[in-house]
C-alpha cells in the first residue's frame, strides 16, 4: 500500500510541475482548461497522500490549490462558451 500511495505522489508532482512547465513554455495558457485540470488533479494526488500520511500542511495546501484549481476551471469554462 506504501508504493502505491507514493506513486500518487510522484504522479500528482508531476501533473502540478506540468502544468506549470507547460504554462511557463507557452504551450497552454492560464485561460483554457488544461492548466487548472493539471494542476486540479495533482492537487487530488497530492492532497490525497497527505491525508494517509496525517500531514495536515500537506492537506491543507492542497485543499487550497484544489479550491483555487476548481475555481480557475469554472471561470475559464464560462468564458470559453
């Protein structure tokens, strides 16, 4: 079980360094979905190990960058129509 909650981890860095890496490249822009997608499910990731581990920092900058990814998401989604 311990591999398989850090391998969340590591997947869910990646998502979040990806989408930043991406935006930084131009690639994708803050203004489209990919980027809060990215960044919405590493937040899942991420946040969802700091709750088996009982970080409760991890959780909860996670739960922000979840909230903050949600709201990103609807935003671009109601501007995109």
């Amino acid at each position: 079980m311990k591999i398989l909650i850090e391998s969340l981890g590591y997947i869910g860095t990646i998502f979040t360094i990806t989408a930043y890496f991406l935006l930084e490249r131009r690639k994708i822009n803050s203004t489209g979905i990919i980027y809060p997608i990215l960044n919405l499910i590493g937040a899942i990731l991420l946040g969802s190990v700091g709750l088996y581990n009982k970080s409760s920092s991890i959780v909860f900058v996670n739960l922000c960058w979840f909230f903050i990814s949600i709201s990103l998401l609807i935003r671009n989604i109601k501007r995109n129509k």
